[in-house]
C-alpha cells in the first residue's frame, strides 16, 4: 500500500505543479507532450505503449495537443493507416517547462533523503517496473 499511496501523492503535487505553473495542460497532456518530444516521429500505438495508457486515451491527449498547435499527426509513410505524431516548435519550450516543474516537485518529495538513497530508490524502483513489464508481456516468472 505505501507505493500505491506515494504514487498517489507524487501525482497529486504533479498536478499542482502543473497548475502553480500555468501551463494550461493536464496531467495525462503534459506527459504525452513529453513522450512526443522525447519520441519524435513514433506511431500512435508506439507512444501509448510507452506511456502505458490505452490507444484511445493517447487519441485524447494528442487531440487537444493538436487543437493547441504542440504536435501535428501524419500519415505514416509504411503504413498510411497509422498516425505518426511529431511536435511542433512550439512544444519543446513547453516540455522543458513540465520537465522542470516535475523535477522541482521531485527533488522536494525526496529532499529528506541522501544523494545515495536516492540512487538506490531509483534502482529499486527501476527493476520492479522492469519486473512488472516483464510479468505483463510473459516474461521471466511465467
């Protein structure tokens, strides 16, 4: 229950990061702003695979990401029944900018732990992400 409830309040301060800073994005749009411009030129179903979201509810984010100028979706050349997504000049600033107030509201969450407890943190929780990944698709374990 305690990752479950850290998870929770470390989305819950995301959020009012993400208002303090006036973005005018919602959580679910910041982080696929991220993942496009980290992922420029990916497939739809590529990035919602990334970002562990339902194809549908990717649909949603980009949508609004559109109607705001930050990402274009094209045809993709291969396949001209798939969308590709790039962003725009307009949504690196503003990636930077989430970017910046998740990092602020991170080191803030973690600020009573050690440099190396920080590290060993993100090393744990990097293998049981991986573990679960693995678990999810039929790996080890099954």
């Amino acid at each position: 229950m305690i990752l479950i409830d850290c998870a929770r309040l470390l989305r819950a301060r995301f959020d009012r990061a993400l208002d303090d800073a006036r973005l005018g994005l919602t959580a679910g749009e910041a982080r696929a702003l991220v993942y496009v411009c980290r992922h420029p030129g990916s497939r739809q179903s590529v990035l919602a695979t990334h970002m562990w979201v339902e194809p549908m509810t990717l649909v949603g984010f980009l949508d609004r990401l559109e109607a705001r100028g930050l990402v274009v979706r094209e045809p993709d050349p291969a396949d001209r029944r798939a969308k590709i997504v790039q962003p725009t000049p307009q949504a690196e600033p503003l990636a930077l900018q989430v970017l910046e107030a998740f990092r602020t509201e991170r080191e803030s969450a973690m600020a009573d732990l050690s440099a190396e407890e920080v590290v060993l943190l993100k090393d744990m929780l990097n293998r049981l992400r991986n573990r679960m990944i693995a678990d999810d698709r039929g790996g080890a374990g099954q």
